[in-house]
C-alpha cells in the first residue's frame, strides 16, 4: 500500500503500511494486559517521530509521548518521562526517586497505568537519552519481558545507527525510503497552496530518492514561483541547505574524530567517482573503493593516501553508518549522509573550525 494513511485531522503517514500494523499489534497486547516493547529505527527525516505521533493519535487508551530532553545530565530524560506521566510536579517527583533505586524503575511507570485504561508511551530519540535513564529503563523492559507488562505499550524511536537493548518479546521495525507514488502523495501534501509543475516535481522527486525528510526540506526551501517553474531551481535541489538541515542534528553530536573520517570517506569516494572509470565495484556511491588503495586492515586509504585511525572507522561501521562492502571496501550506508558529512567538512574548511584539520578539499562539485 502506498499513499498516505491518515484518520481525518491526524498525521498523515505514508508507504508505512507494515509499521502501522506493527503499532496495531503492540495497541492490542496492551489492551490484553500483555503490553510490550515495540522499537523503531531510521535515518534522519525517515519519519519516527511522526510514526509515533500517529500511534499516539490511534491509540484508544491513553498515549503519551516523551521527546528526549535538550541535556543529558544524569536522570535528565527519566525526568521527563514522570514528568509527563505524573498529574502534578511533586507526582513526577517521587516517582523519579523511586525509578532511581534499584529496581525501582517498573514500578515508578506502574504507578500511572491503570488495570482499566491501557497505556501507550512513545519514547522519542532513545539514542539521546542520558546513560543512566537509558540503563534503568532498560533494567525494567528485561525484567518484566519475561512476565505480563500489564497494560502498557512502550512505542520506543532511535536513530539507525543505536543499537537497542535485548528485550525478550520485543520487536523492531525500520523505516525506510518512501515508494515512487508515496513520495509524489507526500509532495502533493507539501504543495497545497499549488502544485509543483511537473518538470519541477519530478526533479524534486528525483533528487530526494524517496526520502520523506530530504523532499520536505528541499520544497520548503523553494518559493512559489520555484515551485512553478518561472524560476530555476538550485543546482542540485537537494544542496548543502538542505542535507545540513537534515543531518546536522546527527553529525553535530557524532565525535569530532568520528566526523572527520565520515568526511574523510565522503572525499576518497568523490576522488574514486573522478578517476576509477568504471570499475563499479571499487567506486560504488560514497564509498572507498579498493581500485584507490582499498581498505588495509582498519583503515580506508584514499587517492592521496589519506589514512585514518582504526577505532573511529571500527565504531561507524558497527554503528551502521558505514558499511564494508566485498574485498574490504567502505562506503556510506545512507548515501545523504555522506554527502552531508562532505558538506558539514566544507563549512569547517571555510571558517577554520571543526576540532583540527581536515582532508583536503576536493576541486570539483562536492558529489
């Protein structure tokens, strides 16, 4: 099924027919006073928070959503979890003393669910919460997976590159690209005032690849006349502007270390698509391909011999956001995401900062 999927005045949703019917499961045990634990994962603008928005939306019982707090003090995010649940401050108070004893986690949750109302908590981005909130709420999910959780769902978000805990029962679902008629029901939303002309939209649709995200921020950026086709677009229409506003969340929040050998990656496999010809396998999209010195143990070597430190490439790759391909090349899991990691090394080259030297800029147009 392709197409949005909305209930009339809720979040409009599309090609997340699979996703949906996975919240639909979760909703149900929580009704049985089964609950559990549902993840979802994807890259930026993949659509999770809107995801749970939705779920929110549909749920018959009663549905909160926690986004992550702006700091990762100790506590900070159980913090706003009881915050949330808890009727009055001094609620959420104690109920944050009691979740921080030692296993005092399920319980402080099970103070506000009710045997008669079922319960959904969306948790928004798991990947920022602090370590100590994260552990503990961890703790809970493990040790109530293997008994009844009662009537409460947890709906839990993270980026793609988070690896959630081992819940016994729980499952998980990836976001992924949106269809050719998802992404072109996606763009008539985002075009209500006035349709893009079709030469236009199809360059849009053409250029976001069916990332919902990247299609949204490309045609916010454009103006109506743009959008009409009286005046020319950007070249390309997905730019640096658009990517940074994307991706930067996530790249602002990598390592410096680890953000630079992702820019490093981006630059060998531009150097690669210059001067590989057409050996495919060795200059595939955004990665580093063996025809320029290939990936020697840990380290990917590029035209220039540029060399970088094991543990960061080591940490990317298990993380997901770099992938080795066959003979022990490395590329870009998410093809946006190296060129955002190119576009964010530009603006570090130009204003001289970035946490220390970079690789060399290349001289053509940035992928």
């Amino acid at each position: 099924m392709s197409g949005a999927t909305h209930p009339s005045g809720g979040p409009r949703l599309y090609d997340r027919t699979a996703e949906l019917a996975a919240v639909a499961r979760l909703s149900a045990r929580a009704a049985a006073g089964r609950g559990g634990v549902l993840f979802v994962t994807g890259n930026p603008g993949e659509g999770r928070t809107a995801l749970l928005a939705r779920a929110a939306y549909d749920f018959p019982g009663t549905a909160y959503r926690v986004a992550a707090p702006h700091h990762r003090g100790p506590w900070s995010a159980a913090r706003a979890l009881f915050s949330e649940l808890a009727p009055t401050l001094a609620a959420g108070r104690r109920a944050l003393r009691l979740a921080r004893s030692e296993g005092g986690f399920a319980r402080a949750v099970a103070a506000f669910a009710t045997e008669r109302e079922a319960v959904l908590i969306c948790v928004d981005d798991l990947h920022l919460w602090d370590a100590h909130s994260r552990a503990a709420l961890t703790a809970a999910w493990q040790e109530t997976g293997g008994r009844r959780h009662g009537r409460v769902g947890w709906l839990v978000s993270a980026a793609r590159h988070h690896r959630f805990p081992e819940v016994p029962a729980a499952e998980t679902v990836r976001l992924g690209r949106l269809t050719t008629s998802g992404a072109r029901a996606l763009l008539r939303d985002l075009c209500p005032m006035a349709a893009a002309a079709p030469p236009v939209g199809e360059r849009l649709l053409d250029e976001a690849a069916g990332h919902p995200g990247v299609l949204a921020a490309a045609v916010r950026r454009l103006t109506a006349p743009q959008l009409a086709g009286a005046l020319p677009l950007p070249r390309p229409a997905v730019d640096d502007t658009v990517l940074s506003e994307v991706y930067g969340g996530l790249l602002e929040r990598l390592p410096a270390a680890s953000r630079r050998l992702l820019a490093t990656v981006a630059v060998v496999a531009l150097a690669g698509r210059a001067g590989a010809g057409s050996d495919s396998t060795s200059t595939g999209a955004y990665g580093v391909g063996g025809g320029n010195g290939g990936v020697g143990g840990s380290s990917p070597a590029g035209a220039r011999g540029t060399r970088a430190p094991a543990e960061p490439l080591e940490g990317l790759v298990a993380d997901g956001l770099l992938r080795r391909r066959r003979g022990g090349a490395v590329g870009f899991e998410d093809p946006f995401l190296g060129r955002a990691a190119l576009a964010s090394a530009r603006q570090s080259w130009r204003g001289g900062t970035g946490g220390g030297p970079g690789p060399a800029a290349p001289r053509r147009t940035p992928l």
